[in-house]
C-alpha cells in the first residue's frame, strides 16, 4: 500500500524500488523519533523531521495522508521552535 504512494520520479531517479524506499524511510523515521524521545539534537532533528513532512505533503497533496502529515508537520514546527528557544540557542 504505501509504496504506491512513492513517486514514480523517484524510482527513476534512484533506480531503488519502492519497497525498499518505503522501508528505508520508515527506518529514517524511526531512528529520528528515538532522537525525538530521548531529547537528542531536538531542535534540529525536529525540524529535519518537519522539513521531510512538508515534501510528502507537496508531494501528496491533500489527501487523507496529506492532511495527517499537515497536521504532524505544524506540531513538528512547533517543537522545533519551541526547543530551540529553550536550548539558549536564541538570544
């Protein structure tokens, strides 16, 4: 199923199939979340994470799984600036 999501471009592009970049995103996404929990490299990996939404999105448009990804994205903004001004980083 989620392959099917994958653009064809990309396939293409990369001449890895869809299968594997589906697995090898999931993987990507995951080893972020565990940043995420543990609270490693917060601002950055929660911003990397939002930027990597906003490309599904456009991607996708505004589908079922486009609007869940909005939704994902603006709360992933927000952590990011919320951590960002919490690390001392900022002023």
């Amino acid at each position: 199923m989620w392959a099917d999501l994958i653009p064809s471009w990309l396939t293409h592009l990369t001449g890895i199939s869809a299968t594997k970049i589906v697995l090898a995103n999931g993987t990507a996404e995951l080893a972020l979340a565990l940043l995420l929990a543990l609270n490693i490299f917060t601002p950055i990996v929660a911003g990397l994470l939002a930027l990597h939404l906003a490309t599904i999105v456009i991607d996708l448009g505004l589908n079922s799984v486009g609007i869940r990804d909005i939704g994902l994205m603006v709360s992933l903004a927000a952590l990011t600036l919320l951590a960002w001004d919490e690390s001392g980083v900022r002023g």
